[in-house]
C-alpha cells in the first residue's frame, strides 16, 4: 500500500486515508481480543439472556454481532424466525438457548456524535449456559457439553468444594467408566458419587457450561406388574382401613342372618 502511494502522486490523499482506515482496523481488533473486559452473561438452557448494549447513543445506524469464529446473523424484531434479535435501542437477545451458544461475543454498535460522524462502540460479551438434570442409578448419563471450544470438564461432588478433572483436550477421559462419542461425554453406569455440578471451560478458564447433576429418586420398574406392586404399597394404610370396615360389616351381617330363627310369612 505505501509503496503504491509513492509511485502514484495523483492519489496520495486516498493512499493515506486507506492506510489509516487500515490501522484503525488493526487497532479495534487488537482491542476486541485483548483489551476489553468481557462482560459474564448466565442463561438457562432452553431459556433466553439479553446482552445489553448500554449505548446513550440516540442516532444508531446499525449493530452487529459475531463470535471468535463466525458473524451472528441479528433479526430486527422477535417476529422472525431466527433466535437472535434486536430489541430496544441496541440490546441483543438470545431466545431457545443451547449448550452450542456458549462462548465469546463481540457487539458493534455504529452511532452518529455531536459531530454526524460515524464511530463505533464495542462491547465483548462471555456467554455461560447453565442446565440441571436427573439420573436413575445405573443408568448412562450424557452430557452434550464437548464444544470445539472445549479444553477441559471438571467435576464437583456434592460432599466436596474442589474440583477434579474428569476430562481434557490434551490427557483425555480419566476414567474407564467414562467415554467420548462425537461431543458427548458419557458416563456409564451413573452412581451416586457421579452427581453433582460438571463444568466446561475454555481455553483460558473461563466458563463455559454448568451441568448440575441429581440422582433420581425414582424407583425403576422392569415390568408393569412391578408398577402396580409400588402403587399397591403407598396406598396400603388407607386401603386397609377401608378393607377391614367392609368385611367387618359383611360378617356382621352374615352373623346375623344365620342366628335369626326362620318364621313363616316374615321375609328376613
């Protein structure tokens, strides 16, 4: 670009405008990956968070999204049909949450100053997805929660405040009872130890994903017969009551019909 400044005379003053325009961009881009403080935004699976612009700007032209990866398509309203829209002046809503929307986000805002000039405002935002589910022992538990972003998933039992690796992108699994399969991280033949909060993180620690995991209370019932017999046993104190009236009151009155002495023309 500078040489080709040099060699054109009659275009300097739009090689100079184009090499500020271009460190201005290597400017903001240094600043969206390493100076700005990101913003920590929790949501519940299947739920809906808002990330807030809190722009005082009144002229906004235009907002957009992206993540480390990828350009997030924003819808202008709710109406349509993606899970992302804008909402209010410049604040960004994610509605139908996944554990795939768990990550880093970078908000453009573009606003006209005092001055009618264009700038741009940058916010980066780290999205936390939370979610709590409940498993039968011995049953497979299955966590959806091996993101490419993923480096590692740790464990915390609920006796316990520290948190034990249970699996890495580097060392792997670390248990023969647990396995990978596509982004899944199984755990066969789930205990009562197997409870508690698994947490995913990213590559700079910073969290990703939070699964709290309860043992279900539920009996488990191989056949419908097995069914009937638990309903059976809860009901049986009131079931008694009601049985031993009822008989009480037929061998009463069978009792008494057979000690009545039979009289002709007198119906018993």
């Amino acid at each position: 670009m500078i040489k080709q400044c040099r060699s054109d005379n009659s275009g300097h003053t739009n090689c100079i405008f184009m090499i500020r325009f271009q460190l201005k961009l290597l400017l903001l881009g240094f600043v969206n990956y390493s100076g700005t403080v990101p913003v920590s935004v929790s949501g519940e699976k299947r739920g809906r968070i808002t990330l807030t612009c809190e722009s005082e700007a009144r002229e906004i032209s235009d907002i957009s999204l992206s993540s480390r990866s990828e350009i997030i398509p924003v819808c202008p309203t709710e109406d349509c049909s993606g899970r992302v829209y804008k909402q209010g002046n410049c604040d960004v809503v994610f509605k139908n949450l996944s554990f795939s929307d768990a990550g880093t986000y970078f908000m453009r805002v573009y606003y006209s100053n005092d001055q009618t000039e264009l700038e741009r405002q940058i916010r980066t935002y780290q999205l936390h997805i939370q979610d709590e589910v409940s498993v039968k022992t011995g049953e497979e538990l299955k966590l959806d929660v091996l993101l490419s972003i993923a480096d590692k998933v740790q464990h915390q039992s609920r006796r316990s405040t520290e948190w034990m690796k249970v699996w890495s992108r580097t060392d792997g699994v670390q248990s023969e009872r647990i396995t990978i399969r596509d982004r899944n991280l199984i755990i066969n033949e789930f205990t009562a130890r197997d409870a508690g909060s698994y947490r995913v993180l990213g590559s700079e620690e910073e969290p990703l994903i939070t699964v709290t995991v309860t043992e279900s209370k539920e009996i488990q019932d191989d056949t419908d017969g097995t069914k009937h017999r638990s309903y059976w046993i809860g009901l049986t104190p009131i079931t008694v009551l009601v049985v031993l009236l009822v008989l009480i009151r037929i061998a009463v009155t069978s009792h008494k019909r057979l000690h009545i002495p039979y009289l002709p023309g007198v119906t018993q």
